[in-house]
C-alpha cells in the first residue's frame, strides 16, 4: 500500500458574530473559497441556505455545521476556521467538539484596514482569534495558528500557511491507525535500532513481524518462470542499471520483492524494516536494498537492520511531501567543516534523491555489490546494492525514536543542505551543510539518539514539528529552529575567544 496523495479536503469554519458587520462574513467566505480552490483544496461547508451567509454563530448553526462534518468525516484531512469579524468562539468550540473529527485544526484572522474602522466595516478579527482559541484550550481541542496573528487570505504568507498545513494534516492522518512491517529479527550488532512496540501501539501504529525462514520457505516455492517473478525482474531491470549484475542474483531479488510485495498487502502495511546484516547474505546471497529501495521510490518506505522507528520517520516525510525518503547514517566529517558531514548508506536509497547527471560517472546511481559485507561473505552474496551520489538540493532531516525510561516517543527534526562538494567514496553517498552542525550532534549524543537519520529532498520541518509536537504528542526538538525563522543567532558567541565560557559561567551561577 503505497502513501497516496489524494486532493486535501478541509472543513471550513466562517466565524461570524452578530453585533459585527455581519456582510464581512459574505465576502469573506467567498474570499477563502476562491484561495482554497486556487490551492487545489476540496472544501466542505454550510451552505448560504444553511445558515445566514454560510456561517456559524448560534447553537443551531453549529450543531448544522458538526452534522456536515460527520457525514463526511472520513473525507476531511483537518478544519479550517476562518474569522472575517470577530466571530462566536462557543459556536467554533461547539462545532469541532460535536463533529468528533479528530483532525488538525487552522484558525485564521482577517485583517483589519485602518482606512475602515468605522462601524459598518471594522472587523475585530485581531482580538477574536484570541477568545476563539481561549474556547477551543478550555475544551481541549488542538489547534495551529498562521505565522501573522491576521493574514490576508490571499497573500503569500497564508499560502504558505495552508500548504504546511495540509502537509500536517497528512502527517497526522497518514500516521493513525497505520501498519509497519518488520522482517527478520533486530541483527545482534545493532542494539542502537531498539524500539518499544508497546509505545508504537499506544500511538496508533502496529508492528507485523515475519520472520526470515518464513520469507525464504515462500521464496523457494516460487519459480523463475512464474509470470509474477518475471514481472518483477523487468521491473528491476527498468529502475536501474543492473550491468554485471549475475542473473542468478537478480533472480533472487525479484523473487524477494515477490514476497514482499503479497506479504505487505495481504497485511496492509504501508512500509517496512528489513535485516538483512549479514543473515540475507549468508543464507539467501543477496542484500535486499534494491527490492528496498524501489519500495522507498513508490512512498512505501524501507529502513535497513529492522529500524521500524527510523521508517516512521521515512514514512512521516513522504506523507507530507509526496516525494521518497531515505534512511542513512550521520556518517563522518566533511574536512575541518564543523557544519558539513558525510551521510551515507551501503545502500538501498530510492533512485529519486540520486543524482541524473554528474560529471563524476560514478555519482550515476547503479546496482553493485556491497562492499563493506563483501568481504566477510564474498562478493557474490552481496550484488543488489544502490550506489550513487544524492543530488544536491534542500533537505528534512528527522528522527524518531522510543524513550523507555519515560514512556514517550521523542524526536528531533531539522532542515540543511545537500552540497556538490567533492566526495571520493562508495555507496550511497552526499554531503550535507546543517546551520550549527555540532549542536546538532552534540544533542544527539547527550540524548542517546541512533546513528540513523531520514531525509527527504524537500523542507517540511515545520510540518514535521508541528503535527509530532502538537497534535501527535511527540516531544520534539527542532534543531536551529530560532535561526530558520529569524530569532536570536547566538553563533557570534563562537567569534568571541572566551565569550561563551564567560556566558556558561553566569548561567551556572543563575
């Protein structure tokens, strides 16, 4: 089952409170209607004949307006509530707690003009965002604000409100109720790749498990002339250069992403974990990161050494942005760059985040054998690797993991760079510049996180954050996040020889 970028579809809230020019309300649906449209958005909402200019205001109002929602409440990703006067923060809060969504919830404002703040015009939105919100607290219902407390609905900043938005809004849905996969047992090495099930469930994403002898027994009751194995071989061969590839090898692989295939839909699971470090290698002859990696491609996620909690993370950022992730390991430092690292896999990384053209031959992505287990196990056992160099664009990082000790998930996210500069090494391969690197490293130590991260071409940390922190429940920390959006830059203190000790010496003494 592959992540499927549907059309979003928001339910829309037109505040509205009578002793305010009550007309705002008219025009200001008709405003958001139109926006929403032109942003590719499905909206669901009172019609003019339901209620007085389509909005809500009175207990009737309301209870139309959760009656609506119900009916399709399983085609609406998250509510967008507008406010074009003041609006009646009790019909809002009733609304929502009588629809029973469950989804994420926008509230915006309408500006005022200081040209019209007689009577007839002045609309009051500025301080009716605040006793919408005071409602909608008291009732326990989550909510995101825009960036601008009041945004003209048709500017740049509140389209890039609603987009976040909408990415929030698959994130959070895309993630309840899901299913993962996790083939093989955690391999012995790789205590850091733990994770507790327990937690997972309690948050709404089951764990199916299969066990290697159990994909081996089905591998070996197909044949190679089966249509199904054939099928799977052209589809091989036409996602990446499989020359000097042995066909025996190739063979087992689409017998693999057979198994894998019917496995996954006959449990309805939408991505998944392998091991395959080094037991595939030993028993079966191949590493399944090609298999893996057209998987990653089609959005149906695949983390390496049964990392389940890394696939969330894969799996969250291609729900947001419709584009594959990848999992790989904060891997070395780039030169004396305290900014630049190298991130790598052996790998199974979807062809998509490889780069086309390069003027290095090698950065094509292509399959190869795996060098690093080649050689414990022979060169022949370890063909099906996806080796390239990422493209050099924007990029999400995320992580997720499972804290024990105090019985939450945890997670950190962040965005950088993928850089061209020059990298002589093997596998999946880049460079990557993050603002505050070794903060960002020093963090993940001191709290214990692993050495894998997720990345997706695309920057969806805000999204990232606000549907983990807000709406999930997920203590997160977002890296540079002041930095990203304009804040105090402390990095002077660096500049400084002896500054950020004195700094550290007067918090201490605090």
């Amino acid at each position: 089952m592959a992540v499927e970028q549907k059309q979003p579809t928001l339910g829309l809230i037109v505040g509205n409170r009578g002793f305010f020019p009550s007309h705002l309300c008219e025009t200001g649906r008709e405003t958001i209607l139109k926006v929403l449209e032109e942003q590719g958005i499905r909206a669901i909402t009172l019609s003019v004949d339901d209620a007085p200019y389509g909005s809500i205001e009175s207990i009737s109002d309301a209870r139309k307006c959760a009656d609506l929602f119900r009916e399709h409440r399983d085609e609406i990703d998250g509510v967008l509530v507008t406010l074009p006067n003041f609006g009646d923060e009790r019909a809002i809060a009733n609304a929502l707690r009588w629809a029973e969504l469950d989804v994420p919830v926008l509230i915006h404002a309408f500006p005022d003009e200081v040209a019209k703040m007689g009577i007839a015009n002045r609309r009051d939105s500025f301080c009716g965002k605040m006793s919408a919100c005071n409602n909608l607290k008291q009732y326990g219902i989550k909510y995101s604000l825009t960036s601008l407390h009041t945004v003209d609905p048709e500017s740049d900043s509140f389209g890039e409100d609603l987009q976040v938005f909408v990415q929030v809004c698959r994130i959070v849905g895309g993630l309840k109720n899901v299913r993962f996969g996790q083939l093989g047992a955690r391999p012995p090495a790789f205590n850091t790749v733990r994770y507790s099930e327990k937690l997972l469930e309690r948050a709404g994403i089951s764990v199916e498990t299969l066990d290697l002898s159990d994909a081996y027994g089905r591998i070996e009751a197909l044949g190679d002339d089966e249509e199904k194995v054939q099928a799977k071989l052209a589809d091989i061969k036409a996602y990446i250069s499989t020359q000097d590839i042995p066909h025996k090898s190739l063979m087992k692989m689409a017998k693999l992403g057979v198994v894998l295939q019917e496995w996954m839909e006959d449990s309805n699971l939408v991505a998944s974990a392998i091991q395959c470090w080094t037991s595939m290698e030993e028993y079966f002859g191949i590493v399944p990161c090609t298999v893996m990696s057209m998987m990653s491609n089609k959005l149906m996620s695949s983390a390496c050494e049964t990392d389940i909690v890394g696939t969330i993370a894969m799996y969250a950022m291609a729900l947001a942005t419709g584009k594959p992730s990848a999992i790989v390991d904060w891997n070395n430092n780039y030169g004396d760059d305290p900014d630049k690292a190298v991130i790598f896999h052996c790998s199974n990384l979807p062809k998509d985040v490889f780069m086309e053209q390069a003027i290095v031959p090698e950065d094509i992505p292509i399959m190869d054998y795996q060098e690093i287990i080649a050689g414990s196990v022979g060169k022949e056992n370890t063909y099906g690797a996806v080796v390239g160099r990422v493209k050099a664009e924007p990029f999400t990082y995320c992580r997720v993991s499972t804290d024990d000790y105090t019985g939450k998930i945890v997670t950190y996210v962040g965005q950088g760079e993928l850089t061209d500069d020059p990298l002589n090494t093997f596998g999946g391969r880049g460079v990557v510049e993050v603002p505050n690197l070794q903060g960002l490293l020093n963090y993940i130590c001191a709290n214990g996180y692993e050495h894998h991260v997720a990345i997706n071409l695309d920057e969806v940390a805000d999204a990232l954050y606000e549907a983990f922190e807000n709406y999930l429940g997920w203590e997160t920390y977002y890296h540079a996040r002041d930095y990203q959006k304009g804040g105090i830059d402390l990095s002077f203190l660096d500049e400084v020889p002896g500054l950020k000790d004195i700094v550290a010496s007067i918090k201490q003494s605090l």
